[in-house]
C-alpha cells in the first residue's frame, strides 16, 4: 500500500547562520517514531511568506507558512475537521446534527475557498472515519459543491452514515469518475516496527509544492476496519466505534491525532500496536467519540501526552426538551470522567478559565470550570488550531 516514501527518508541537513542545524528534508519521516529525534526538531531562521493576490502562500526564505487546523467545526454533535495546509486542503469527517448544522457547515466551507481561491474548491482528500450519520451527514452536499478528488473510508457497508457513504460512491462511479476511493481494513496497516502507519500518495496527497520540503505534512492511518476478533467479542467487533479509522497528521514539529469515535477496545488495540514507539505521541488530541465515557483512557493519554484536547460535542441541551434520543443531552457528553482525565493529563491553562456544561451521567449536566486547554465546540464554537512546522500552536475559538 506504500507508494514508496521511505520510512527512512534520509534529511537533508545544512548549516544554519548560528551553527545549528536546519533540516529542511522531509524529517517526519524519520522521527515519526523516535521521540529523540521528534523532540530535537528544526531549528529555523525566520518565515517569510507572503500571499500573492489569489491567496496563495509565498515562500521568500527558510520557513513554511502556518497550518490551520480546524478540528472543530462547529456541527454540534458531529464531527468534521478541515486541515488547511499552504498547498491543499483536507476533511477529516463530514459530519453534522442535524439539517441546520449541514448548512452551518457548508457556508463554512464556502467561506473557507472563497478566503483560498488557489484551492480552487477542491478537498485533495475526504477521510471518514466511519459510517455514522453524526460523521457522514454532510457528506453528500460537500460531494456536490466542491472537487473531492479522493475519498478514504473504513469500508463497512453499514452504520447509520452508510446511506450517504454509498450515494458518494455511486456518485463518484458514475458523475465523478475521478475521484479515487480507498477503504482501510486493519490489516493493511503495516506493524509498528516496519512503518509509523499506513501512508500513499492517497492517503497523503498533499505535497510542500514551491516551499521548502519541511513545509511538507504528513497523512498517516494508525487503525482500520477490524474484520477478525482479535479477543474482542462480538459486540465489541459489530460496534462501528470500534472500525474507526485512526489518523496521525504531523505538519513539521506539530502533530494531531484523530481516533473518531474508537472505544476502548479499540484504543486498547491501538496501544498495543504502538507499544514502545511515539506513533502516537502528538500534540493535539481530538477528542474520540465526543468525549464519552468509554472512548478515552489514561493509558491512551499517556501515550499521546497531549498538550491541548478538542472535543467535538453538540450544546449540553441538544434533545433535552423534548427529550430526544441520540442527541449530546441523552449520551451525556463530554463526560466528567473524560474532562477529568483530560485535565489530569493536561498540563497546560487555557487564557482563561471558561465554565462549560460537563455530564456526569446521560442527562445529567453539572457547571464545571475547565482551566485547562481543553477545547469543545459546544463552549467554544470553531476551534482552530494554528500550528506551525517549529510546533507553534495557537488554539482560536470562533463562536
Ligand atoms: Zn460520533
């Protein structure tokens, strides 16, 4: 499945005005995985980049421009992630609540690419992480009103989001026929000890273009679709949570990870695989499956160690009155228990405090003061994330 990057990519390395050295090569490769070599990083000599008038990035010197990331739109309980990158674009998710929120998040978009026209509308990748509606429901409009030139799913035929997933399908066979669709089962994802990941020129089409190779980011999938037990029993196996697709995105020094809606048998599954290695140690954790209960361990933390949480999660009322099933108020999101990990595992303080709505069981909301940089779209609205390849990151909060 590899399109033949190599693991070991070697670094090109040259003298910096101050003795130290810039790797300028594509070093993600190689330290993806070696925490020394993650840590130690490049060290640069300023960023220059200027935008000529259609909005596209300029490179005059030795740095890349900012990456945002998007981890949160604000489709209520949902999720969709747009990672916006100097040279392309690329949505992890197309998920929604409701009607409401797919309009929400279509003028997002349409806003998005009226602000980068040398995107010329195109998403170079949509990733799902798996066939729920909460994931899928805007999938369809976004198939319509842009170019998706490349569709990555778990390839399950079934789930809520399964309808939408197969109208795309259909669509991109017949009206679409360029658009390359690639489904992710688990055992195409390499051992850990031969890659970091599953990666190709699909699952990471986008490139540094004219600037410098490290402004280069990196697209990998750490987990697919679970076809065989594995010690899971056949709840665990029929739970479409549990097939999410797992991503890692590293651009330079700053890295985010995105488990969808993975429980613990899966995320259990995932330590595992990972043991011994910093795959999945990253920067930014997206918070798996809403911030319930059951899709964020201490064990997980631990191996990510991140520095800022951000929770995809609909408003504390969503479906209260009348009362609704499948909506934040009946699942009870985020979990105390979850912001309390998160919050022990946290070191770093939002500028300041913010009191958010924190479910201590399903329907039941508490006031609670979150000090710690730990981001939701229910109290925050949009988050970005601005990050850059020195490992810059700047958390924004739109309403
Ligand atoms: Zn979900």
């Amino acid at each position: 499945m590899r399109d033949g990057r190599s693991v070991r990519r070697p670094v090109s390395a040259r003298r910096a005005p101050d003795g130290a050295t810039i790797a300028c090569a594509d070093r993600r490769r190689q330290d993806h995985g070696n925490t020394s070599a993650l840590r130690s990083g490049i060290v640069g000599s300023g960023c220059m980049v200027s935008a000529d008038r259609a909005g596209r990035a300029r490179y005059r010197g030795q740095g890349c421009a900012s990456a945002d990331v998007r981890p949160l739109l604000n489709v209520g309980q949902g999720a969709a992630t747009l990672l916006e990158f100097p040279t392309g674009a690329v949505l992890i998710d197309t998920g929604a609540q409701d009607d409401a929120a797919v309009r929400k998040l279509m003028d997002y978009l349409h806003e998005f690419f009226n602000g980068r026209t040398d995107l010329d509308r195109t998403l170079q990748q949509v990733i799902l992480t798996h066939p729920h509606s909460d994931h899928t429901k805007g999938l369809r409009e976004i198939a319509e009103a842009f170019e998706v030139k490349r569709l990555t799913h778990n390839g399950q035929r079934t789930g809520s989001g399964w309808p939408d997933v197969k109208w795309v399908l259909e669509h991109a066979g017949m009206s679409r026929p360029d658009m390359k669709i690639l489904a992710v089962p688990d055992s195409a994802i390499p051992p850990a000890a031969v890659a970091p990941g599953l990666t190709s020129t699909h699952i990471d089409p986008i490139g540094a273009g004219t600037n410098p190779p490290a402004c280069d980011p990196a697209i990998w999938i750490l987990a697919g679709r679970v076809d065989a037990a594995h010690g899971w029993n056949a709840e665990d196996l029929k739970n479409v949570n549990n097939q999410s697709l797992v991503v890692r995105v590293d651009y330079g020094k700053s890295s985010f990870l995105l488990t969808g809606d993975a429980e613990a048998p899966a995320l259990a599954r995932l330590c595992d695989r990972y043991s011994n290695t910093s795959v999945l140690d990253t920067d930014v954790l997206q918070v798996g499956h809403h911030g319930s209960h059951n899709a964020t361990t201490d064990r997980l933390l631990r191996a990510v160690t991140p520095k800022i949480a951000v929770i995809p999660v609909g408003r504390w009322d969503y479906g209260k009155e009348p009362p609704r099933e499948f909506t934040t108020n009946a699942y009870g999101h985020p979990r105390k228990v979850t912001v309390d990990l998160l919050t022990r595992r946290i070191r770093g303080r939002r500028d300041a405090p913010i009191t958010a709505m924190v479910a201590t069981k399903a329907r039941m909301f508490l006031r609670t003061t979150v000090a710690k940089r730990i981001y939701a779209t229910a109290w925050d609205g949009n988050v970005v994330i601005r990050a850059t390849t020195r490992g810059n990151l700047t958390p924004e909060t739109r309403q």
